[in-house]
C-alpha cells in the first residue's frame, strides 16, 4: 500500500487567496525562496539562510502542475542531513475546495521509499507539515503574513490541522 502523509485544514481565506499564498510563499512557507509558477519551473524554500547551497532547505523542486485556484503539485525533498534519502524526490499535492466561508484545504505527500532514512524521512515531515507549516498558513490567513525575525507562537494553529490517517 501506497504510504501517503495527508492533512485537512480549514482556511479563512477565499481558494484565490490561498493558492496565491502557496506560490508566493514568503508569507508563511519559507524565509526566503525561488518560485517560478509553471510545470517544470522552480519550487524551492530556503529555511536555513546561513548553509551552503545545496543545504539550504527544499532546493531542486520543481512544480508538477498547476491549475488556479483549485491544486497545484510539486516535487519535495528531504532534509539533508538526510543525506541517503534528500535526492530522492516525492510528490506534494494541495487541492483547494471552496466553503461557504473559506476554503478548505487537502494536503498530500507521496511517493516514499521504504526502510534506511524513508522512516525518519516519513515522521520528519509528519511533523514538519502537520505541526509547522500548514499551522503558519492558517496563522497567515488569521493575523497576516510571517515575520521571519520574530516567528509566531502556533499553539494556537496546530489545533486546525487534522491529519488523515489510511
């Protein structure tokens, strides 16, 4: 069976505005990043400024597709002190459904490998995801957009987040 990561998140934010959020992703994604909105164009998040390239963060992903305001894929990579497993690529998955006051938002990552680092890889991103990046897109959408020297508090956030286990 297929081994998927997968979270569903209520936003307060038209699917519009959530889409733009993901390709303009400073406002909560990454400090800084490389994002060209096409198949194929560049779909990198740089969390560690001070690293060489190469280290920085999600570096050599790319879009799979995208079609506004509805989903848009991407390939991501590990950590790299993950370093058997960071060249290996799965596939990321956000669908946006329209609610009556917001949108509601379907997360998937795939395409995971088995054994050696694919397990820390696997509960490395569980947490990454579930716990700090889709907490700082509702924190988005509810107090603005991220400052980077002083991060917000998501306590608050990771409530939001459901995480849907198979």
């Amino acid at each position: 069976m297929e081994r998927r990561i997968r979270f569903q998140l209520d936003l307060k934010a038209t699917p519009e505005e959530v889409w733009d959020a993901w390709t303009a992703a400073h406002s909560f994604f990454a400090p800084e990043s490389k994002i060209e909105p096409r198949p194929g164009g560049a779909y990198e998040m740089y969390f560690n400024l001070d690293a060489p390239p190469g280290s920085r963060g999600g570096e050599g992903v790319v879009f799979l597709a995208l079609q506004r305001p509805h989903m848009l894929s991407f390939t991501w990579n590990a950590p790299p002190e993950l370093d058997e497993v960071r060249p290996q690529h799965t596939h990321v998955t956000v669908r946006l459904e329209p609610l009556a006051n917001g949108t509601r938002l379907h997360f998937c990552e795939d395409g995971f490998g088995q054994g050696g680092q694919w397990e820390q890889r696997i509960e490395y991103f569980r947490r990454a995801w579930g716990k700090i990046i889709l907490p700082r897109l509702a924190y988005r959408f509810d107090k603005g957009p991220v400052d980077w020297a002083h991060p917000p508090d998501l306590d608050a956030y990771v409530d939001l987040v459901t995480e849907i286990r198979e």
